[in-house]
C-alpha cells in the first residue's frame, strides 16, 4: 500500500516483528525518550545500546573484563571498545551463535553445556550455560551439522564471527552509540557552550544597554514637572495620578486597548485564512501569492492608511458604489473619523504582520503529518483543529504579537482616520509634546504604553514556552 498509493503510515506497535516488517524506518522509545532511529537492518544488526538490543529481538550478553577472559576466548585482539582495565558486554543474537571449529573469522568462541533443546520446526532452540552464572541462548538450523541427537549436558563448542560480536560498555552503549551519543552532546555544546554563551550574552547585555538609553531619559522624565512652561527636576508621582484619577486618559487607555483588541482579532483571524490558502491550498501557485501578500509592507505605512480615507470617505469608493446601485441616497458619514474606520485601516495594514509568521509555521509542517492524520480517517477540520492549529500557534503568537503592539501604540490611522471616538492614547502623547509642551506627562503616558506592551510580550513568551 506504501507503495502503490504513496501513503505514509505511522505505526505505533509493540510487536518487534510487525515494526522490522511493515517499517522503513524505526524510532525505539525507552520510558518516553527515543532510545536510536534506523532501518530495521542497522537496528537489529548493530544496535547502539543494550536497550535496543534486547528489545528488537533478543540477544544474549556476556559480561567481560578487558583482563579476564571470564571462560571464554576472544580472537583477533581485545574488543575495540573497551578502554584496558573496564569492563562491558558482549552481545550477541541466537541467531549468529553457531557450533563446531571456529572459522578464521571468528571473534567469540566458548565452551558451554546445554541445558535445554526445544524444536522450532525448521529450527532448533537450544539453552546453553557458559561458566556458573552465564545462560545462553541459540538458534540453529536443524539441517546444520551438530544439531542431532543433543541433550542436557552434552558439550559444545560455539563461535561468532566478527561482524556478529557487538560489544557494549559498562554504560551499555556501544562503541558506535557512545559515538552518536557524544555526537548529541557535541551539537548541544556548540548552541550553548562558552563561544556560543558567550556571543548569545554579549548581543543581549547590548539590547540591555540599548533599551537602557532609550527608556531612561523617558522614566525619568515621568516623574517630574512643567511649571510655567519650564520642566523642573522635581521627582513625583504627580503625572501617574493624573492619569489614572482623569476619567479622560483611562477612557483613552481604555479606546486603545479596545481597538488593539479588535484589530488583533480581525488580523489573526483574516490573516491566518490567508496564510493557509497560500501554504496547502495554493499549489503552484504558492510563491506568486506569497510575493503578493509581501507587496503591501514595500509601501508606505502612511499612504496604506491614507488609501482607506479615499475608500470610506463621502465620496470615496463605497459611497460611490451605493449611491449608483440606488442602495443610499446620501453619503453615508459614518464610514469615516470613528473608531470603526481606525479598525479597518489598521486590520488591513496588520494583515501580513499575521499572515507572513503563521505562513512560515505552516510551512514547516510534515506533509506526512496531514497525510497520517487523514490515512487514520480523520476528517479536514478535525485535521485542522488537532493537528495543523497546535502546530501552527508559535506563528499565531508572533502575529499576534506584531499587531497588538503595533496597533497598540499607532498615531497615524487615529490622526487621519479617527474622530473623537477614534482618539487613542498616542494622540494624547503627541499633542502633551507637541502644543501642550508637557514633556513630563506625555512620558508618563509612554510609560502606560511600553508597561502594556510588556506584559502583552511576557504573556506571549509564557505561552510560547507553554506550547514548545
């Protein structure tokens, strides 16, 4: 079926046979954690711990001592992967063990008893005891010579040859796990060892001192006063409780919130629609919307805002239209300079703030994921719900967080879109800069905005961890 349909399963089984099988490739979990990942041959022949080993089908293990021979030979030199003076494990599947003189190849040879003989049919299963305390097991064809007529305690000789003797250390990793293991441990030194810290602390100790320069002038601002057109020293809490005991300043606090609240809905939700047609439905077409859906950010800010004071004006585009369908007779005045026009402008130049994120998160998505997800009778919008939204929330987050803050503290779409129920709090800021000469109170109302704004981006940050 793999084959012919071009479908990829993802089968979750306990069976070693049904996985070495039906399998291209195998993850071997052990407690939660993958224990290797490989092709059925490379994990059966060359397992890279004792885990795997003996849980893809069965091995046996002799413990050895590089000094000691422990009732047993070992040929062509010590094991490899073995320092002098450590001990480990010799693993070695039934199914390699053979009887009789050992060929030029053979790496393990010993001399056991048996303790037990069960036909398989075909095959013969025999229990061997190496030593006191070492019980062996082996599988022979019955046609093979020294087969016949065994019993308990008869005498054997058994060998293995070189590429069939896997030798584990006392951590029961082998040499070529121990290997991949370091590996691992190499590649997560270099992201975060000393050069890597290093360079990661020096770029944020200098974000630190950055943001320090640009923010301190402002706090400290906020805590003094204007007096007769003169900005005193003066430390005092006097501009933060004007803030908050002025109903019109929290009413614009409030204004802005409300519509950061909207356009952040109305942009995740448009540009998120926008960012999945483009991903999985586009086809090939796919890079020519995505360029188009990149076009809008090459133009200006201003002139993207401006455009929908032309579109929802008294003779703008809307009214226009109504008025040759017959459908208003008058202009309608209510399109414009209010909180509703704010909205729609900002939604729109929000819209590839979401779209371009959640596009890179849908992007990375396994194709195979959506593939299993149907192939196990899921329908379209149950994929949707549980496999591709989940997926797809780190980019939903950084959306969200481009619009809110953006729209959070935006002057532009107020000043020429917004009317008395468009004003927002960074028309205030302007205006206590600008006219009012009221420096002190103005930083005070920036410092509503940047508090706001952080604590949008700690949540953000919480949640991106919560779903990492």
């Amino acid at each position: 079926m793999h084959a012919e349909l071009g479908l990829t399963f993802v089968c979750v089984t306990h069976d070693q046979e049904e996985a070495l099988v039906m399998s291209d490739r195998i993850a071997v979990l052990d407690s939660g954690e993958i224990a290797e990942i490989g092709t059925p041959r490379e994990i059966f022949e060359r397992p890279s711990n004792r885990f795997v080993a003996d849980f893809i089908g069965g091995c046996n293990f002799i413990p050895i001592s590089i000094d000691q021979s422990s009732g047993f030979r070992l040929r062509n030199g010590k094991p490899h992967a073995l320092a002098r003076g450590t001990e480990g494990l010799l693993a070695i599947r039934p199914q390699n063990l053979k009887l009789g003189v050992p060929e030029e190849d053979a790496a393990f040879e010993a001399d056991v008893h048996v303790s037990d003989v069960v036909c398989l049919g075909t095959a013969v299963r025999l229990a061997l005891r190496l030593g006191s305390d070492v019980e062996l097991t082996a599988e022979l064809d019955r046609q093979a010579s020294g087969t016949t007529n065994l019993e308990p305690s008869t005498a054997l000789r058994v060998w293995a040859r070189q590429g069939d003797v896997i030798v584990f250390d006392s951590s029961g990793w082998s040499g070529h796990g121990r290997w991949l293991k370091h590996l691992c441990a190499r590649t997560a030194l270099i992201g975060v060892g000393t050069c890597g810290s290093r360079s990661f602390s020096g770029r944020r100790r200098f974000t630190r001192f950055y943001l320090s320069w640009c923010l301190t002038p402002i706090l400290a601002y906020s805590f003094w006063k204007v007096e007769n057109y003169v900005t005193l020293p003066d430390f005092g809490l006097q501009n933060f409780a004007r803030i908050v005991e002025s109903a019109v300043y929290l009413s614009m606090t409030g204004n802005s919130l409300l519509v950061a609240g909207i356009v952040t809905i109305c942009a995740v939700l448009l540009g998120y629609a926008l960012a999945f047609y483009v991903a999985l439905c586009a086809g090939p077409r796919r890079q020519i919307l995505y360029f188009l859906m990149v076009i809008p950010l090459w133009t200006s800010f201003l002139l993207r805002a401006f455009i929908w004071r032309i579109i929802l004006g008294r003779e703008g585009v809307i009214n226009s239209g109504l008025g040759w369908l017959g459908i208003a007779g008058e202009p309608i005045s209510l399109l414009l300079f209010n909180r509703f026009s704010v909205c729609v402008a900002l939604t729109y130049v929000f819209i590839p703030f979401v779209a371009i994120p959640v596009y890179t998160a849908l992007e990375k998505i396994p194709r195979e994921t959506l593939e299993a997800s149907m192939d196990l009778g899921a329908s379209p919008a149950y994929t949707l719900w549980r496999v591709i939204l989940p997926l797809s929330v780190p980019g939903i987050i950084a959306g969200t967080m481009f619009t809110f803050c953006l729209s959070f503290g935006d002057f532009v779409a107020p000043a020429l879109l917004g009317g008395p129920s468009g004003m927002m709090i960074s028309s205030i800021i302007i205006s206590q800069f600008g006219a009012a000469f009221d420096w002190p109170f103005g930083s005070a109302l920036a410092i509503v905005i940047i508090v706001v704004i952080a604590s949008a981006v700690a949540l953000a940050r919480w949640m991106e961890r919560r779903y990492e």
